[in-house]
C-alpha cells in the first residue's frame, strides 16, 4: 500500500533518541527522506547509522539542534533544507523528564523541562510552518504523554505534556485553511534501552503492566507507529487528535 510519503522529507527532533530512530525508519522505508536532529552530534550519527543498515538506499541527513535555543534551530532547518529540500514533515520529539515533588523541584528543573518539550516545539513549528503554508501541506505529530493526565513527582513534565497537546489543537486550527495536519501521540511507559537500562525498571515495569490491559510495555516501534499513521496519507482528514498509545490504558 503506498502511504504517499515518497519523497517527503521528514525533520525529526530527538532523532538520536530511540523514539526518534524508530520513527525515522519507517518514515525511510516508505520512500520519505529523514533528518535526524539532535542535541548531540553522537548520537544522531549513531542513528543514521543505524537507519542506512536497516533500510537500504535511505537518505538520511543529521543536524545539531538544541530546541530551546531558535537560533540552533534556524541553523539546524537550514542545513536540512540545503541537504535534503523543502521540509514537509515535522516531529517533534525532542524532551526529557526530571522528576522530583514540587516543593523539592529547583525552578531550573521546571524551567528545563518546559523549554524543551514545549517552547522547543514552538521554536520548530514556526521554523517550519512558512514553507508548508506556500506550498500547502504539511504533517505535524507532537510527542505527548500519557503523563499529560499528571503524575505524583513529575508537576513539570506532566504539564509541559498537556501544554503541548493544547498547543496541537491551536495550532491544527490555524494551519487547517494550509492544508497542514497537526496531531499529537502520547505514549504510555515505554521500554526503551534506556529505559531498561534503569535500576528501577522492574518496579517500574510492574506498576506500569498493573494498570495496562495489553499483557506487555511498548515499545518504541509501537509509538513510531502511531507517528507514521498521522504523517501518512491514512491520515490524511486527521488533525487536531492525541493518540494514546498505552495498550488500553
């Protein structure tokens, strides 16, 4: 089934992260081209790496994009304009979480996390919205996440989180007359390297599976998934949504 993404180009933030990755893999193998941009330079290079093994023929480019700062954005859209063309597709993946309670909470961490996930995403969209616009298409997934319902310890995420799936359906309003779909997907635990990599991923695992109808934790192909489906011609009369992708939680 052709899912009208050969020749889209695809900028990705947090491209070196496995939710990126992923995300841009399947975007490679429908014939779109992928940027991959990321804080650092390592682990973008790691992920194209990666992407060129996994789909043969792929053109992949990278960039250095710190989100917070519009100046690195700017920087980062053109480098991926100059290699790969007009960008079609955004996804904004780039953020973290630093947990902590409230009244333990230094304001760098509210102020971190915030400028992240949702002035970061600020930044791109404006970086890209002017070429969409002329040219009259474009697809915006936002990473949300099931933390947008809040979570105890995580005040500064969890509501950068529902920031941004405002943001989406605000902005789905303003771009809808362009031709632009804006959607957000949120995912629920997500057993990610890292992830697994913790020394409380067992506990973790097991509150999450308590509360999960599907027997077992996403993935990030799972999450990517979702990514494709709103970037694709499926999705084509679909904006102003927010995806859960919790295994029915």
């Amino acid at each position: 089934m052709d899912l009208g993404l050969t020749g889209r180009v695809a900028a990705i933030t947090g491209g070196g992260g496995a939710i990126g990755r992923a995300t841009a893999r399947l975007l490679a193998a429908e014939g779109a081209a992928v940027a991959l941009l990321d804080v650092s330079a390592d682990a973008a290079a790691d992920a194209r790496a990666w992407i060129e093994g996994e789909v043969p023929g792929a053109s992949v480019a990278t960039a250095v994009c710190d989100v917070t700062d519009k100046a690195s954005v700017a920087a980062a859209f053109d480098t991926v304009v100059e290699q790969l063309g007009p960008i079609d597709i955004l996804i904004n993946n780039a953020g973290f979480s630093r947990d902590k309670y409230m009244l333990k909470m230094a304001e760098d961490d509210w102020d971190d996390v915030h400028n992240t996930v949702l002035k970061g995403t600020f930044h791109c969209c404006r970086a890209v919205l002017p070429g969409m616009m002329e040219r009259n298409w474009g697809r915006i997934v936002n990473t949300s996440s099931m933390a947008y319902l809040g979570n105890k310890g995580q005040t500064n995420y969890s509501s950068a989180k529902a920031g941004l799936i405002g943001l989406t359906n605000a902005l789905a309003r303003e771009a809808g007359g362009f031709n632009i779909t804006v959607n957000a997907v949120a995912p629920g635990l997500v057993a990610t390297p890292r992830l697994r990599a913790r020394p409380d991923f067992e506990k973790l695992q097991q509150r999450s599976l308590a509360t999960t109808p599907l027997p077992r934790l996403a993935d990030e192909t799972d999450v990517a998934k979702a990514m494709l489906f709103f970037c694709s011609s499926l999705g084509d009369f679909i904006s102003a949504q927010c995806l859960n992708v919790s295994g029915g939680r």
